[in-house]
C-alpha cells in the first residue's frame, strides 16, 4: 500500500515499490509477472498497464477495487484527483 500524490503523471511502481513484482517470481522467468493485478483506491486514479504509451483506464474510489488479467510488467498510475491517492495492488501469479 503506498500514496500517489496529486499532480502526479505515470507513477512508475515497479521502480518506486521495490516488493511490487518481487512477491511473484525472479525476473527472467516464465510467470515472473503477475497474470492477475486487483488495485483500491481512495481517489480517481489513471492506470496504465506495462508502458507509459499504452491506453489509461481511470478508475474512481466507487470503481474500485479495478481487476485486469494479463501479464503486467508495470503499472504507471496518474492522480489528477486534487488530493492524495491511497493505492494498495494486488498481484496475483
């Protein structure tokens, strides 16, 4: 669980939270990445899943929790709510 704060644009949280894909297996490996990420929130968040480029899918504190299924390498997370964002991911093998 951690905070995005507001103005921040494509949060890069393998790189800021080290035990993000460290739960799920070595790099290099088949299924070192999650197939399965479930992520809360508290605020209106912006997702994107394994590059920066890739479409965003905003998600609110009613949307939440989001569930996406496919291999993510990386979550890049925008918060334009105004306030800080509480995010707490769960990745699943």
């Amino acid at each position: 669980e951690f905070n995005v704060t507001t103005g921040t644009t494509d949060y890069d949280v393998d790189s800021s939270q080290a035990t993000f894909l460290s739960v799920v297996g070595p790099a290099g490996v088949v299924g070192a990445h999650p197939s399965e990420v479930i992520i809360r929130t508290n605020a209106t968040i912006t997702v994107k899943f394994n590059a920066t480029t890739n479409m965003g899918f905003t998600v609110t504190a009613s949307d939440s929790p989001l569930v996406w299924q496919g291999e993510v390498q990386n979550i890049f997370i925008t918060n334009n709510s105004g306030g800080t964002a509480a995010v707490k991911i769960i990745a699943l093998p």
